[in-house]
C-alpha cells in the first residue's frame, strides 16, 4: 500500500433505488490504494444508522431489504488505517416499473391452455385474464429486475395459485372468493375482486429471473381449480 496519511474522497456516482419494499445502493470504486472498503447508512430524522455488519470490502452495491421509497442514504469510504470520508448522501427514488399484462407478448404457456377471457364490459373493474384449470397448468415470464408483483382476479370458481422464481416455489394464494357470479334472476350480480395482489418477491439478484405462475389443482370452496392472472409488475 501506499500510505497517503489523509481520509478517502467521498464516494462518488451514489445512487439508492426503492424498490418498496428494498432499496438498492450503488456507487463508483475509490481510486485510493489504501482504500479498505465502505460503511453504508440510513438517516433517521437526522442520525446516521449502520446498515453494514462489516466493512464492505467486495463490490460497490449494498441492498437494505427494509428500506423505502424518500429514504436518505449514505455512504462513507474507509482506509486501512481507518480515515474515514466525509458521507456521500442521496434521497432513495422509487425504480420505474415495467408491466407484463395478460397480452404481452413475454408471456409463455408451455403446460395447459390458457384462455383470454375479457370482463371490462361485464362490470366496473372487470380487467382481461388469462385463465387455466388443472393441476400443472403453468405459465411463465422471465424478466430482469430486482423485485415482481402478480395481481390477479378472485372469484367463485377459483382455487389455490403457485409462483416460482428461478425455480423454487416462491409463494401460493388461494384465489378462491364468493362473488363473480349472479344468485337468480332477481338478484344482483355480486363482483369478483378486481386487480389483487396475489404475490410479491423483493430483494432479487441484479440480472434476469423466471417468474412461473401454476395451477395447483387444489379448489376453493366450490370445488373448482381455476387460476387466472391480469399482470405483473416489475421493478
């Protein structure tokens, strides 16, 4: 090493992206050859708290799984003989987010049929689905970004939904509710539930993942096994 005797520059190109939940700290290497790593930071009201267990000696990315959107952040480098820089601080911007509806062409249907059904015209809410029935009915998106929410419709004939990310079983909901559908003739119709959310992952890798959306083949309370989705949102 090469002692310079003085603390680190101020981490430059800082950056914090809300995912919400999750906020993705990112920033440019130090040039300083005694440089030994970084100490992140939330403010709460004005203190400074330690998100880091130890130093961040690897990479220059850190994500706090609990943060939030209008958070402010820092963070200050460090030197092997523990100078440490004045903060570099930035207020945590919510990512943009990308939607995958039911007609996107991102979709995949490599097991079962999936039906488009459109309910706009049936009642205020009503959205376009895709719909399948049958245990092992799957249909999958690979995206890239760090967090994916399904939302989907509920109603009578519905019954338990499986997501997969990269794989693994990630989460299930039963979908099953007592509405979409009219009693008799003299009743009113009673409205499925519009634009639900069903699942929710934060906190992924940077890069690309495979969301896989499943029927079970386990029914609701009327003994039916439809699974539908209306779309996903990807930060």
């Amino acid at each position: 090493y090469i002692y310079s005797y003085l603390p680190p520059a101020v981490p430059t190109g800082f950056s914090a992206t809300a995912y919400d939940p999750g906020v993705e700290l990112r920033w440019e290497r130090n040039t300083e050859s005694d440089l030994a790593g970084y100490d992140v930071y939330v403010l709460e009201g004005s203190t400074p708290v330690k998100l880091n267990e130890a130093l961040i000696t690897r990479g220059t990315e850190f994500f706090h799984m609990d943060g939030l959107e209008g958070s402010t952040y820092q963070v200050v480098a460090v030197n092997i003989t523990r100078q440490r820089s004045a903060p570099a601080a930035a207020v945590a911007v919510l990512a943009p987010a990308r939607i995958y509806d039911a007609d996107s062409p991102a979709w995949t249907y490599p097991n079962g049929i999936w039906s488009r059904e459109n309910y706009t015209l049936l009642e205020p809410g009503g959205r376009v689905l895709r719909v399948s029935g049958g245990r092992g009915s799957r249909a999958s998106l690979t995206f890239t970004g760090r967090r994916v929410r399904v939302y989907s419709a509920r109603y009578w004939s519905c019954g338990t939904i499986n997501y997969y990310i990269d794989g693994r079983l990630a989460g299930s909901f039963d979908l099953y509710y007592d509405g979409g559908y009219t009693p008799d003739e003299y009743s009113p119709r009673i409205p499925a539930l519009w634009q639900q959310l069903t699942f929710q992952v934060t906190g992924l890798p940077r890069g690309q993942h495979t969301l896989v959306i499943e029927a079970s083949g386990i029914p609701g309370a009327e003994g039916l096994d439809f699974i539908n989705f209306d779309y996903a949102e990807v930060r």
